[in-house]
C-alpha cells in the first residue's frame, strides 16, 4: 500500500538524514491540494520523491499531473526507482537545476495551478522568476517551505515579492519550518 511506502521512504531518508518535508509540512500539503483541487502541478526540489509521491497521488484521481526538478543525479536516480515502487504514472520528472537550464522554457508545463517549491532557500526569488509566466491566470497557488528556518536566505524570495507587490501568509509547521502561501500571482 502507498501509505505503507511513504512510511518505509520517510523511515529511510530520515535516516540517511535525506531532507524531506516535515510530517506537518505534509499535512498542510495535502490540505491545499485537497482544498483547491489543481489538475497541473509543479515541484521544485523533489530529492528522492516523498513530496512528489504525496502531491502526485493526491491528484491522480482527478487527472492531475504533477512535473517536477531535482538538480542532484543521484537523486533523481534514487527517485525514479520510487517512481517504479509506488505506481505513480501521473509524473514527469526532470533531472535539472531549473534555474540554469536552456531546455527548461521548452519543458515547463503551462497554467500552472499548484506550485511546490521546497529547493535552494537563496534561490526561492529566482524560481518564482523563472515560472511566473506559466501560472496559470485564473487559479494558482505557490506553496514554499522552510521560510522560517532559513529566513536569512530569503532575500531573493522578498524582492520578488516587493518587486510584484504581492501579499503572503505563512503558517507554521514543524517548530521553525513554516510555509508560505502565495494565492493568484
Ligand atoms: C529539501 S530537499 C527536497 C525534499 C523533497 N521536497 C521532499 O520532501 O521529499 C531539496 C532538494 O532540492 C534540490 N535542488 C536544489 N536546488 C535546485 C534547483 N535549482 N533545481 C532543482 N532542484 C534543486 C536539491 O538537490 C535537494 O534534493
């Protein structure tokens, strides 16, 4: 079973110290993509695919499909073997930093209604640049993680944000490790 998987995948990384999200991270993850139904998803920073797991077998029932990034190879190697154990076919993963890429424009999907960013803290600002365009225009929500742990990092994320003048919320999560919200950027 899936929930058996995520388990055994969390019991793992956690012991191999690979970062993944916060099991209260994963609660508020669930909740957005239950509450907004999106059908295009995209991840940045998927490691070895816990996250991408939660999000793409949540909205597989609804025809959802999930794309996401992981700059590291072994990683990526790491996560399409999980691909395989967990059944999830509704996923395309791309073993790029998305920032630098010259392929990444001709890969990223478009209307975009869900976005999880969960990579490097210093470049949250860049990666909202990079996908600002492929949001889709009538319904989108930008989930980033650990905005409070690595505040000093932000810099990039808060002048993207001035810049567009747009508003967020964050709401907390494991002790230090909260998310912000964006909601139609
Ligand atoms: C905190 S881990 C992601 C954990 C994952 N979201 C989970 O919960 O299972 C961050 C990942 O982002 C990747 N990353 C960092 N910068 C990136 C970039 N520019 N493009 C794509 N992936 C990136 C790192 O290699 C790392 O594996």
């Amino acid at each position: 079973m899936l929930s058996e998987f995520l388990t055994q995948l969390r019991a793992s990384c956690t012991a191999r110290r690979i970062p993944l999200i916060s099991p209260e991270s994963e609660v508020i993850l669930r909740k957005y993509l239950e509450e907004y139904q999106p059908k295009t998803c995209l991840e940045i920073g998927s490691a070895v695919w816990y996250s991408s797991i939660v999000i793409a077998s949540t909205i597989q029932k609804r025809g959802g499909h999930l794309t996401t990034f992981e700059v590291a190879y072994p990683a990526y190697l790491e996560a399409q073997r999980n691909m395989t154990s967990a059944k999830c076919r509704n996923i395309t993963l791309y073993p790029f930093d998305i920032t630098k890429s010259e392929t990444i424009d001709n890969v990223l999907p478009l209307n975009c209604d869900f976005v999880f960013i969960d990579a490097q803290k210093s470049q949250y600002g860049n990666y909202l640049e990079k996908i600002h365009n492929n949001l889709s225009s009538e319904n989108n929500i930008i989930l980033l993680d650990d905005v409070v742990k690595y505040q000093t990092k932000l810099d990039t994320l808060y002048k993207f944000l001035e810049k567009n003048q747009i508003n967020y919320n964050i709401l907390p999560s494991e002790e230090g490790d909260w998310i912000m919200v964006l909601k139609n950027i």
